[in-house]
C-alpha cells in the first residue's frame, strides 16, 4: 500500500465541502483506494470480471436444488449475454471473461469463454479428496493466469472474481467450517434453494467430509485440496497473483468470501487489497463477517453468485472516487469551516 | 399502484435464469417500480433532483458546528458544481435544480438556481412558530412547483428532493419527537457535527420548543408549521405532489425522511409511491426505522443531506432495472430449472 496517497486522500477529504466524514463508507472506500491505486484520487473505471465455473462430484450426493447439468447450461447463458453477471458486466462496461474448468456436460467453444478444462468434475469430497495435488495447482493456476490475462488487456482499477457450479455452496461450506472450526450446522444453508430437509442433509455430507479429511485449519492449501472444487481454487489463486501485483479486488459472496480466506491464510497481507462488496443471505456468512478484515458495503439479500453481488457495488465505488475526485474544497468554493 | 404490472413483473422475476430471490432487494425494487410505473420492466434513467435550502430562525441559539453563512454559501457551491450533489447529479446523468427559500446572507441570482425567497430565515422555533400558515403554505408550494418543473423537463422515473439549511437538524429531530411522541434526547444527534455538550444544548432547545408548541402529531401541517422550516415544507410539499401524479420518490437520509412521515400523516397513500435510500447515520434516524413502510436499500454511515444519498442509491437502482429488463429466462437460455 502506498502511504503517501493515503496521507493526500485524508488531507483533501478533510477539505472537501461537507462535514469531515459524512460521506462516511464512501470517504473511507476512496482512502483505501487511494492506498491500494497510489494515487490520491483514486477511480474505479476500469473493471475486469472473471468468472471461474467447475463441476463438483459432491452433486451426486443431491445436495443441490438443480441438476448438474445447470453448469454448463449457465456458461452459455454466461457466453450469451443472458445472465446477471453478463448483464451486470455490460451495464458496467467491464470486460467479462469465463474460465470452464471443467463441466460434466461437455462444451463446444464458446465466445468469451476459456477452455481450462482440469476434469469433468472435481472428486466428491465427502468420499475423496476433491482435487490432486496436481489438480489443485492447475486449478490456482488458471486463477493466476486469467488475472494477468485481464491486465495485459489494459491496467486493472478493480478486480472481480465470481463462480459458478452446481454443489459449490457444499464445497465453501465445508471449508468455511473447518477454516472458522466450527460445526457445518452453524454455517450449512440453502445455496440456490435447498428446502430444510434439503439443509439438514447437507449438513450430513459435510459432517462426514470433515470427518473423512480431518482438515486442519493450519494447512490452508490442504483444506482447498480436499473440501474445495476447481473454481474456488481459481479464485484463491486469482487473489493470491492480485494481491502480488497490487490490483485491487472487490470480493463478491458467500463462496467467493471463503475463497479470499483461505488465500489469506497464504498471505495475510493479501487482506489490504480486498473490498468486499456485500453481505451474502447464505446464513454461513453471518458467520464468516467476524473474520473479516473490513465490512462489506452492501446488504441488499443477494445469493446468486457469479459475480453478481461484487458488480452491483461498482457504481457505488465509482460514486465514491468521483466524489472525492470533483467535490470542491472550502477554499475553492469560499464556504466557512465549522466554527467549533 | 399498477397491479397488472405488478403480477407481470412478479412473474419474470420467476422466470429469469437465477434461483427465485436470489437477487434479493433488487428484485423486490424492480418489483415495486414497475408497480408505481405501470410496466412490467420498469427504469429510472430520468431522474431529477430538487434541493431546497433555507434558513433557520432557530440557528440563534448556537445549535450547528457551523455559522449561519454556509447556507447561502453551499447555494453558490451547488450552483458552481462543487458540492457532493452537484458531482453526483453530473455523474448520473441527472437534473438539478436548487430552491432558494431564503437566505440570511443574500444571493446574487445564480445559474440553477431559483429563487423562491419566503423570508431571510423562519422563525426561531424555540421561541415562536417557524412559519406563519402563509409561509408554510408558500413553502410547500415552492415543492410542488419543483416537482412540475422537473416534469415538465422530462417524465420523470424517479424524484429526489434534498436540503440545506444550517440548523435544520434541529427542526427535523423537533419534528420528529413530535410524530414519534418521543423525549428529544432519544432523537438528537450532532448534525454537522456537535460534540456531546452541543448535542446536549440543542436537546434543551428541542425541549423548550415542544414545550412552547405542544405539538399534536393529529395535526401534522400545525406541527410542521411550529416546528418545521421553509426547506423541509417545501420537502412535503414535493412529495405529496409526486404521490398525487404517481411519480416514484427516493427519499434521502434523516431530514428527508421526517418531512416524507410528515406528508404520509397528511396522505397516507402516499407510502406507496417512496424508497427509503440509505441508513443515515444521525442517530435519531434509527428511531424512524421502525415506523417506516420500506427498509432503506443502503446503509453506509452518510449524514451529508443535499440528497446525496438518495443519489449514490440511483445506480444500485437502475442496476435492478437492468437485470430484471435483459436477464434471460429460463426458456431462452434452455437453463434448466430446480428439482425440488
């Protein structure tokens, strides 16, 4: 981080027409902005999207409210401009690349999306580890590769990771419960729409999970191996190369937020480039708030992933930057000062 | 409200490629708004915003961190585009214009600037009514007028109505323990920024003037009359306009919100036709919560007024517009739906 345009980003919002600190999150978003960008007035203009789809055997296990088969129907959704993401993406005018790191339904190429395929699916972690060793540095790898992708394109102001695949609620549950040691039934919730019985039987396969794997909190890369899927590999190592190239990263949801903890874990100073967007209605991220570095903006009851909830906060760190950026100073604009 | 429209837009939220509710609040914002705009995909691309700034006799009694000048001051800031609503009317593509209600310091004529001029400030409600009933007449006027204008410029989407107006906290939290029939102390908070001895002194002052008025919270127009000011009637006044003409109104933070409780006494109807922005952070504005028809969509610690908040929600709102409008459904992405 910069120190010297954190000091300047203070200094003028001390100055700008307004009580100090009544534009209150927005003024502390641009401070850190301002740290993270090295520049006192930071902007958020130039937004890459990459979104990281996998297929995970803990499907066969039932524990999601649709079919496998939605994976990869959703990458071409994704490809055809159809989803919230790709939707969101276009609002925004960021670029959106899809990574497919392996689905059960195989693919024909598609605009705009990367074959990165490692398998059809990841093992079903409540029989088997969910990734080799192998597997697993692929599956960073591409993480790595589609953030250095995404900056050759032009220079990132903001990063954006999002996810999708059938049974990845189960996957970041089930690490989010061994990472918090805390049992699956205080974080186990609907995902795209489980009913209760539904819940409860997630809950079992995770229970029997972590009684397989006995993960242990100190070994992050082993407890992403084992409990993990494809896509939440891709993004910890998406987090990993942008906390090294210091790219800012605007974290989206529940299984996202799981991902940037298990990076964390590998680098703790990664926890200075994340913002994070919004508050999941998955119930587990109640729990996951408390380990946060910072407060996530908003708390609109979103649960779709993707992406989708980390797009939604853009305009609102742009709202912030301009803010900062072309508010007048009580100097410029002859206003009295408070008298106290 | 347009029920068919309503059912409609209901129904392709159904439809759209995302599990049902996963896009939370902004499904129930697109929801609402193709209610209050009669089609089933609803936007809120022409937006307008009014502020209404004037004095206030009660500032005689050293209740604001800052002198009585910075209300004719920040005019001319709004004026000359240096103020936070003057950036964000810009950034979002939005029309402002400014209502001078009246001004101790007074105004040159400025551009977007209209002036309205009541009386160089209202009277000190510590001491007398704030208004005579043709002032407050007058003021609301002034806000009905704002909102014919706007419409005249362009059917409107959306309406936002800010203030200025150094000691108008004061009022507003005056008011507010009238309609809430709460003790000021549970309500008063530091504005522009008071410390707790000031916000202890304009306690007294809140007390003194609800002692003086015995304000009666069955006659909402006689308890703004004694207690409110030019800006905030002028406030009421807008919003019962646009509840007449169906114009959907984002409310701003803590004094907006008073003066939209004011006018609801006055229509209750008019509830349908508001959403509630952001969480002020004035601590009286946790207080109004509960007494609200609709939880506010933003809650990130501003307290600036001028309608800034109101404006930072817009882009999360057209954000749901434009989801629920270009999402694909389920059919024309051949997604499969849920099992269950």
């Amino acid at each position: 981080l910069h120190r010297q345009a954190v000091v300047e980003a203070e200094s003028r919002q001390q100055q700008l027409t307004k009580p100090v600190g009544a534009l209150g999150d927005l003024e502390r978003l641009a401070i850190r902005l301002a740290g993270m960008q090295g520049k006192p007035c930071p902007q958020a203009e130039r937004v890459a999207i990459a979104v990281f789809a996998a297929d995970h055997g803990v499907a066969a296990e039932g524990v999601s409210a649709y079919p496998q088969a939605v994976t990869a129907q959703m990458i071409a959704n994704f490809a055809n401009g159809g989803a919230a993401i790709s939707v969101a993406a276009r609002a925004l005018d960021a670029r959106l690349r899809v990574y497919n790191l392996g689905t059960v339904t195989e693919l024909a190429p598609l605009p705009g999306v990367e074959s990165c395929v490692i398998a059809p699916q990841s093992g079903n972690l409540a029989c088997e580890p969910a990734m080799t060793p192998a597997q697993l540095a692929r599956a960073m790898a591409v993480g790595r590769q589609a953030v250095i992708q995404a900056s050759a394109d032009q220079p990132l102001d903001l990063f954006i990771g999002g996810e999708m695949g059938i049974g990845n609620t189960t996957s970041a549950t089930a690490l989010a419960a061994a990472l918090l040691e805390q049992p699956a039934v205080t974080l186990a919730g609907p995902g795209t729409g489980l009913d209760s019985a539904g819940i409860l039987h997630k809950v079992a396969v995770i229970e029997r999970a972590l009684a397989l794997h006995q993960p242990r909190v100190e070994q992050p890369l082993e407890l992403l191996r084992c409990l993990g899927g494809f896509e939440i590999a891709a993004l910890c190592g998406a987090y990993l190369h942008c906390g090294q190239q210091g790219v800012p990263v605007l974290v989206d949801g529940f299984i996202c937020t799981v991902a940037a903890m298990i990076a964390c874990r590998l680098q703790p100073q990664l926890s200075d480039w994340l913002i994070f967007s919004h508050c999941s209605a998955e119930p587990g991220y109640a729990q996951l708030l408390d380990n946060l570095p910072s407060w996530p903006l908003l708390d609109l009851g979103l649960r779709l992933g993707e992406g989708s909830g980390a797009a939604v906060a853009v305009p609102l760190i742009r709202m912030a930057c301009t803010l900062h950026a072309q508010m007048a100073t009580f100097d410029e604009a002859a206003v009295s000062g408070a008298t106290a």
